[in-house]
C-alpha cells in the first residue's frame, strides 16, 4: 500500500471507512450525484510531481509511492504507443527573488529543499521521461494555476485529461477541479497516492462525486489502447485572395 507507515489507517477503521463511503456514495447515487462522465476522443496524460523529493522516502518529505509510480510508469507506455500526449510536472518553491507565500509557512521549509535545480525536484527515472514530453514547473498545487498548460492541451486538441501522480488531495485534487470546466477527467486509482491513506481515500471520493471518474488503471490501459492520439487541430483554410 503507497503512503507512509504512520500516516496509515488502522486496520479496524479501514473497513470502516470503505463501508461508510459505500453507504455515502448510496445516498449520493439516490440524488443523481456522481453520475460518470465518461472518456472524450483526444486524451491527454498529466503525471503530477512524481518527482524524487516526494517518492523517494529517504527525503523528509518522500513517502513509499512505489506502486503508484509503477502503474503511473504502465499507464506511459500505453500513452505512448498510442501517441498520446504526455505532460509532467515538477514543483518549486521559486527561486530567492520569489516573495514568500502565507502558505509556505505551514510547512518547516527546512525539510527539503524544493528550489529550482534541487535534485528533489527531478522527475523519479523510473518514469523514463522523453524528450518530447513536456515537463511544467509550477509553484502552486494545481498544474494550471500559473502554467500554460491549457494553452497545451488547446494545442493538441485534448478533450480528456489522464491524471496520475501525487498527492492525492492536494495537487492531484487541484490539478482535476481546475479540469473539470473544460475537459473530461479520469483518474486512474492505482496510479495517484499520498502519504496519508485518510486525505488519499476522502480526495478521491470527492474527485469520482463531483469531478470527474476514478476508474482501475487497466480500465485507462484499455481505454488507451483504441486511442489513436489528441489530434492537433488542423489550421483554418485560408481565404483566396481577393474572394470569399
């Protein structure tokens, strides 16, 4: 199980938790809430912050997200051999000429070091990043706020976002309800995580009510494999000189 050890729920409040959800998502489904909103035609994959600061343990901050790099690493190579387009994101705190934010205090900026060339903020190899994949540095959990990442998906004609990598209630969260205005959205479940399994099961419940679908990776694995690739938009015909 992805997360840190002492961030776990105990086994006797798991299955509490699940059957509670169960019960909630009952009561949601009797409302008309949460219905799926399904793939589009032109997906693109968005792997959120897998980078080593955060899935290497041995940083302060790192947790055990083995599983959720390995199926994020499955749901890349189904991405590329459809010619889907893949996007990555890393996060800094900015560089020393960045005022510092009220939120920046929460957290012992001592901890680790998140400043741009840090080698916590570089992508795990695992995921074996290509040249041609774009990699978004941001400063804020969600990968649109500050980025030009909607200008990107505009450019290959994405209408569906795959959105795999960490944390789960925080960047992840972030990154889907900025999406959900403009594209469908799919999460896959084995391939986003977080250190605590409470704010990972709460987010996703959330993300599948109200934002978009949390579906089995092998769900996104078959989705991807009829895909052919976001198309780019093709320019519009240019008018013939002097006519209409």
């Amino acid at each position: 199980m992805a997360g840190s050890a002492d961030l776990r729920l105990p086994d006797e409040l798991r299955t509490a938790l699940h059957e509670h959800l169960a019960t909630l998502r009952q009561g949601y489904d009797r409302r008309g809430w949460g219905r799926p909103s399904g793939y589009g035609a032109r997906p693109a994959v968005i792997v959120i912050d897998l980078a080593m600061g955060w899935t290497d343990a041995r940083y302060s901050l790192g947790t055990d997200l083995d599983s959720v790099v390995e199926s994020t690493a499955r749901v890349l190579d189904a991405a590329r051999a459809a010619g889907v387009p893949v996007f990555f994101t890393t996060m800094t705190t900015g560089g020393p000429d960045d005022p510092p934010t009220p939120a920046q205090s929460k957290h012992d900026a001592s901890m680790i070091d998140t400043q741009p060339g840090s080698p916590a903020v570089e992508l795990d190899p695992r995921l074996r990043r290509r040249p041609n994949e774009k990699l978004i540095v941001k400063k804020y959990a969600s990968s649109f706020k500050g980025t030009d990442l909607m200008e990107m998906l505009a450019t290959v004609g994405a209408d569906t976002v795959i959105v795999t990598g960490c944390s789960t209630s925080h960047c992840v969260y972030a990154t889907c309800r900025d999406a959900c205005s403009g594209f469908h959205v799919v999460v896959p479940r084995e391939a986003v995580g977080e250190r605590c399994e409470l704010l990972h099961e709460v987010a996703l419940f959330d993300i599948n009510l109200d934002i978009g679908d949390v579906v089995p990776t092998a769900d996104v694995l078959a989705y991807l494999a009829r895909s052919t690739g976001a198309a780019t938009p093709a320019p519009a015909a240019a008018a013939p000189v002097g006519g209409r």
